[in-house]
C-alpha cells in the first residue's frame, strides 16, 4: 500500500509539473525559435510549425504527458528547450553532486542537533541552556546566503581565496579520480556547512521540544522507579520515542534544504543542479530543464519518505500497524 502512495505521488508530481510548463506563455518551439532569432537568424512562421511537429507539441496534451511521465521514470526528460541538448546529459553528475551535498548536510545536522537537542532537554545548567538556545536561534535568524557572504569575505581577506565552485580549474571536466574526489571534498566543505548550518538550528529546537515533551509522561516516571536512571533510560524510552518524528521528517528536510541549495549556489558560484533550476526558472526561461530537476527532487523525496517509514514500521510497533493494519 505505501509502495503504490508513493508511486501514485509520483504521478500526481509529474502532472503537476508538466501542467506548470505548458501553462508558461509560448511552447519550446517558439522560445528555442525566439532565441535563435535573438542571435541573428532568421525564422518564419513555417519554421515554428515544423518545429512543433518535430518536438511532438501538435499532439493532445493528455497524450505529451504520457510520453513525458514514461521517459521520466526512464530518466530521459529529453532535450533543453534552448540548448538543444539531452537534459540527461546536461544534469549528469551534477543532480548528484547536488543531492550529496543535501544529503550530507542534513546528515551534520542531525548528527550534531540530536545529541545537543537531548542535553538541552535534560540538562538543569541554566547557561549551558542558554547558550545552546542562542546558538539554535542564531542559526534560525541569519540566512544562509548571508553566512556564505561572511565566509567568502573573511576568505578573500585572509587567505586570498574566495572558496567557491566545487572544483578546481584543472578538475572540472576529467573523470572521476582519487585526485578529484580529493579536490572536491575541499571545496564541498564549504556548500555542506553553510547548508547545514540553519538545519541543524532546526532540528535542535526540534529534538529539544520533543524530549521536553516525552521526559514528563507517565511511562518515563515509571520506568524511572523501576530504577532506570541517566543515558539508559533517556535512550530506551523518551529518545526512542521523540526521535521517530525526526527521521520521519527526513524528506521534509531534505526538499528545505534543497529549496536554499540554488542561493547558495549562485553566491558560491556552484556548477551543479541548484545552480541549473536558477538558470532555467530566472534566466534562460528552460521550463524543461527546470521540470526535470524538481521532478529528480520530488523523487528523491519520495524514495527517502518510503525508505523511513519503512525503517521506523520495522522498529516501532506502534507505526508499524498504522501502516499495515
């Protein structure tokens, strides 16, 4: 039954994105011919027709999103409307590189918030408290774009060096190497911990609220006077029980941190999928390359969604026959 939600999520995405490109004023064909047109050549009506026949948009709508639905779940979304080249190509790697960093973002930031958000639950030290609330809300407050703005100028007037792009010049279009993937984990660093920096001030209040809650209930106090006491009994019952909406909310997360992967791409100067959808919703007006990176997103999404509700089906009983019973 999850299996089929999912599925049926997918559709319903993929619906709603394609109805979002061809509600766009002008189709592929006019926009490609409007560009070529803006570079000097000369294009007629005639021109628009055949190319509107060629790219199959004189078919009924119904029929072009069958066509787009099933390529997609191929991983084809065929070719950018101004480029002229395969979408598939074009994201390659770089949907990747992106989600990697996402990933590996939100991984910090649960990794940090987790343990921090427990002892501020629990911990009875009113300035260790405070400073971990005016930590949590310092990363609240300050956008991630201003952080990576103080990075590069503390950077640029240190060491001399502004710390963007993914890669350095020399490894930007080799194969994939030791040497390369060296050369990127000291740049991703940077994109990593700016990404993580507010989630983790999230996911801290977040933890934090959940433990306060969970340490006042009946079954904690009883299980305190059957004499469990100190990491044994915060791990066995309130943790066990706060954490589950936590990783629950893994693809939540994940599409917010997604949401301020592209302004941190452009003030980075990142050559991968944030900076691309920017490009194609801003710029180039590619409303096919932008569909497939919030389709590739939202499917990303889904798939972490079935993965954790699975995971926590298999370790809660409780949420197990929510799902199953």
């Amino acid at each position: 039954m999850r299996a089929f939600m999912a599925l049926f999520t997918l559709v319903m995405v993929s619906f709603i994105v394609f109805s979002l490109m061809e509600l766009v004023p002008g189709d592929c064909a006019e926009r490609y011919l409007a560009f070529k047109t803006s570079q000097g050549d000369a294009i007629t009506i005639a021109d628009i027709d055949a190319e509107r026949v060629r790219l199959g948009l004189d078919k009924p709508y119904m029929v072009r999103w069958g066509k787009w639905i099933v390529n997609a779940f191929q991983g084809e979304f065929g070719d950018s409307c101004i480029l002229r080249l395969s979408i598939s190509r074009l994201l390659g790697q770089k949907f990747w590189l992106s989600l990697g960093i996402c990933l590996t973002s939100l991984l910090l930031a649960y990794m940090i918030a987790i343990p921090i958000g427990i002892i501020s639950a629990t911990s009875k030290n009113p300035v260790l408290n405070n400073s971990l609330r005016f930590v949590s809300y310092l990363g609240l407050a300050m956008p991630n774009f201003l952080l990576a703005l103080m990075i590069m100028l503390f950077s640029t007037m240190v060491f001399g060096d502004t710390l963007t792009g993914l890669f350095s010049k020399e490894f930007r279009d080799v194969a994939w190497s030791l040497a390369r993937v060296k050369d990127f984990l000291s740049h991703a660093w940077l994109p990593i911990f700016i990404l993580g920096w507010s989630a983790t001030a999230f996911a801290i209040q977040t933890v934090r609220a959940l433990m306060s809650d969970e340490i006042g209930k009946l079954y904690v106090v009883a299980a305190s006077a059957r004499g469990l006491s100190g990491r044994r009994l915060l791990w066995r019952y309130p943790a066990r029980h706060a954490l589950a909406p936590i990783i629950n909310s893994l693809g939540f997360d994940l599409n917010r941190i997604f949401n301020e992967l592209p302004i941190v791409a452009l003030i980075l100067t990142l050559t991968e999928a944030g900076s691309l959808l920017i490009d194609a919703l801003a710029k180039s007006n590619d409303q096919q390359m932008a569909g497939a990176i919030i389709f590739m997103l939202t499917a990303s999404i889904v798939a972490i969604n079935f993965v954790t509700d699975i995971t926590l089906s298999l370790a809660d009983p409780r949420i197990r026959r929510s799902l199953f019973g």
